[in-house]
C-alpha cells in the first residue's frame, strides 16, 4: 500500500481528523458491506448485479430496473435519484427513467451501479487485479 508521504508535513491535529474520517469511513464501510452480505442476500442476486468486467455480467431488465428504482424512491423520492443519479432535464427528469424502466432505452452501466450502491444491493471496491494479475471476482468461480 503507497502512503501519501505528504500527510506526514501536516498538523498532528490535521492527521488525527483525517484519521478520525478514515475511521468513521470505514465503520460506514462494514456497516454497508454487512448489509449486502448479511441482509441483502448477495450470494442470490442476479447476474446483471455483478461488476461489467465479470464474464457473467449480463445488463438488467427492465423489471430489474423497477425494483431498484421504486425501492431507493421509497428511501429518498423520485426527484431525489434521478439526481443522484445526475439525470438532469429542464421538464421532467423522470422520463429516462421511465424509458429505462419501459424498456425503450438501455440504462447506462454507471447509473445502473450506482443504483445497486446506493439501494445497499452491492459492494464497491476498487476492482484492480490483484498482485498477480487475477480479476477480483474470480475467486469465487470454480476452475474448469
């Protein structure tokens, strides 16, 4: 791990906030993580749930599309995701919504993790190979 040897010139006091931040960050990060794992039922989700760079990726349906959404409108509201989501529209942001939802577009891969990440459905990590090169997602695909 590379250590941003900068940090090191700070405060002390600086240093403990961003450790403190870095603490908070990382119990929110474990809550999240429980949460997909432990209450989300991840080893059951869809094919269309997994990263774009796994070989079974596969894009969501429509119906995927609804549940998510309706779901996180539940949460926030429908103003509130289309931005997060960053959709903006001078009339009504809801109609790519709608299209994705109706089937008539295809929803962009972002907007669609994004989703996933917010409704607690996923976990984000930072998907570099590892030291040997390996994709992280294949540890759990059974060699053939």
């Amino acid at each position: 791990m590379r250590v941003n040897t900068n940090l090191f010139s700070l405060s002390a006091e600086v240093q403990a906030e961003i450790n403190e931040r870095h603490e908070y960050e990382q119990e929110l990060s474990r809550r999240h993580c429980s949460y997909v794992h432990f209450i989300a039922e991840s080893i059951n989700q869809p094919d269309s749930y997994r990263s774009i760079d796994d070989p079974k990726y596969r894009e969501p349906t429509p119906s995927e599309i609804r549940e998510v959404f309706e779901h996180l409108a539940l949460v926030h509201s429908k103003g509130i995701v289309t931005k997060m989501l960053g959709i903006k529209g001078k009339s009504n942001p809801m109609r790519t919504i709608n299209r994705w939802i109706d089937g008539e577009s295809s929803i962009p891969y972002p907007a669609w993790r994004l989703m996933l990440i917010l409704d607690g459905r996923v976990v984000q990590t930072n998907r570099l190979p590892t030291e040997t090169g390996e994709k992280p997602w294949k540890k759990y695909y059974k060699q053939e």
